[in-house]
C-alpha cells in the first residue's frame, strides 16, 4: 500500500499497486472549516500523488525483475 497527503496535511489517501483507493483519511479539525471545493481538491491531489507513488514503484519493481527492455 502507498500512502500520500495532499500538501495541507488535510487529506491522507492508500492506494493497492495498481492504484486503486483503498483508504482516505481526513483530519476532523480542519476538514469542518473547509469548503467544500477546496476539500475535493485537496482528496484529488492525494489521489493522483498516491496513484502516481504506486505507478512509480510498480515501474521500478518491473524494470528490476524483467529488466528496462
């Protein structure tokens, strides 16, 4: 599992290695005094810096065990 914030720290997002959510974290504090268009926004950049971990790593361990051609 990879795990990303959005750049407030307000929103935590899991995704599996094939970049499927599997948890989102909010901080109760803060997400109460969100709008609610900044907290999408802010569940979309967790999402795609998670999914884009995972695509990351998934490459990496490819290249390792197959090799870069």
């Amino acid at each position: 599992m990879l795990t990303a914030r959005d750049d407030h720290g307000v929103v935590e997002v899991s995704v599996d290695s094939t970049g499927a959510v599997v948890e989102v974290a909010l901080d109760a504090s803060v997400v109460s005094r969100m709008d609610p268009s900044t907290l999408a926004h802010a569940v979309l950049r967790a999402t795609r810096a998670a999914q884009e971990a995972a695509r990351r790593l998934v490459g990496q361990r490819r290249a390792y065990h197959l090799g870069t051609e």
